[in-house]
C-alpha cells in the first residue's frame, strides 16, 4: 500500500489552477492514503473522499488544518467526549477499511498539525507560557484520541505536519544562524508519541522542502507495516517556476 504526507500550502480547491497541478502529481504517484494539511474543505478529485478535521476557531470556514484522502472506505472518529475544541481543530482521526487481501481488517489512520512558534496569532486558546507547552497540548489530546479509538491489534499511520524536526539541527545550518525547526524537547516529546503506539518514524531522517533542512512533516507506521526505511521526497515547482508549496512531499510503501 502507498501512502504520503503534504502541506498543500494555502487551502487550494482541485479547480483552481493550483489545485489542478496537485491533482496531476497525485495521478503519478498513485497512493492509496493521503494525509494531507493545510486543505480546504470543499476538496472533490477523482482521487477518493476527503474528510477532513473540525473547523478552525480562526479563518474561513472551509480552512482546516488536516484531512485525510483515499478511495477505501473511511469513517470519521468525531471527539466523543468534547475535548479541547482548539487541539482536535488539528486532527483527523479517521477508520479505512482495507480489502480482504490485506493483513488486517482496518487501520486507524491519524493527520495531525502541531503549532509552530507564532503560532498563537493563527490559532486561539493555545496556552501562552511556551512554545513547548502549546505544542505539548495538542500532542498530548492527540495522544488520547489516538488511544480511545484504536482497536486491539489495530494497525496505525499516523502523519501530518508536526513543525517539528527528529534531528538536531547541522552544524553547517547553525553556522549560518539557523535553529532547529520545533525544539530540542520536541525531538524526545514526538518521538516518545510514536512509540507509545508502537510506531517507526519513515520520515526521521527524511530532508526539508529547503535543502540542508530536517523534515517538519511525518509519516509514522505500525513497525509490522514496515518493509523497508525508504520515503521518496518530492519537491514540487509549478508549471510557472514557483514552488507548488512551501513544504515536500513524502511517499512510502507499507506492508497490509
């Protein structure tokens, strides 16, 4: 099975001229599960059915943080308890169930955006003492719901744009005056999040859209989906010369 993560950058629908040059990279690459950030609600391609995450408390409507696309058949798991409004903005937690070929019946299927630094202006109610603490909030809902949902023996994909590096960053980087995308506790912080599940991060030493970077995007999979640490990086330039978006894109096969 195929599967990716991208920040589309910027809410396209498929009918803009934007939206129709990712509907043409999604015709080449052919995954089965996207998890996508930065999407718009109102997404319809001939690549499946996008469900997407609960509406922002801040922007258009149709802007959501997350959402996951795939032709299988998907549910949406709503919050059932009535978390934080402002940390389950950022997930689309989702059930795909798989063809009977396939090593298991179903696998839950996670897209999740963390806060950047700045990210409080764009999004209310996070908490105001440190950037740590704003990302460990919405870490740890995700955690629980994550948790709550997923069935015995369930396995998991769990993705998204995590604005946060698992390497430290280069020397050659820090030379130059650049710091680490995320924080040096956010490195052990989401590592510690994929392992309580059981999970191997295939994007862990996977580069940025800019060169020399540490990717801030994840795919992380259940250790039996793993058949070989390999992840194709793809960075995207429009028909015009301009970036597609300001992130990569990233593609692994997985055995189910």
């Amino acid at each position: 099975m195929r599967i990716g993560t991208w920040n589309v950058e910027g809410y396209p629908l498929a009918t803009s001229e934007k939206g129709l040059e990712i509907v043409d990279f999604f015709d080449g690459v052919k995954a089965d599960i996207w998890l996508l950030t930065e999407v718009n609600a109102g997404w319809q391609s001939r690549h499946g059915r996008l469900v997407v995450s609960p509406p922002r408390s801040y922007g258009r409507e149709q802007d959501r943080w997350a959402g996951i696309q795939t032709h299988l058949p998907i549910t949406r798991l709503p919050d059932p308890n009535g978390g934080p409004a402002n940390a389950e903005e950022a997930l689309c937690l989702t059930r795909v169930e798989l063809p009977p070929s396939a090593s298991a019946p179903s696998v839950l299927v996670a897209c999740s955006v963390l806060p950047w630094r700045g990210a409080s202006q764009y999004w209310p109610g996070l908490p105001a003492e440190s950037f740590d603490a704003q990302a460990s909030y919405v870490l740890d809902h995700h955690i629980r719901r994550i948790h709550a949902e997923r069935r015995d023996g369930e396995p998991v994909i769990w993705g998204g744009d995590f604005n946060q590096e698992l390497r430290p960053v280069t020397a050659s980087r820090a030379a130059d005056g650049f710091r680490m995308a995320g924080t040096k506790n956010g490195i052990g912080r989401l590592q510690d999040a994929f392992g309580k599940f059981g999970l191997q991060p295939l994007t862990e030493d996977a580069g940025h859209r800019i060169e020399g970077a540490w990717s801030i995007d994840h795919l992380a999979v259940s250790a039996s989906m793993v058949e070989q640490q390999q992840v194709d990086l793809h960075r995207l330039t429009r028909r015009n010369g301009k970036r597609l978006s300001d992130h990569a894109v990233y593609v692994a096969d997985v055995a189910l």
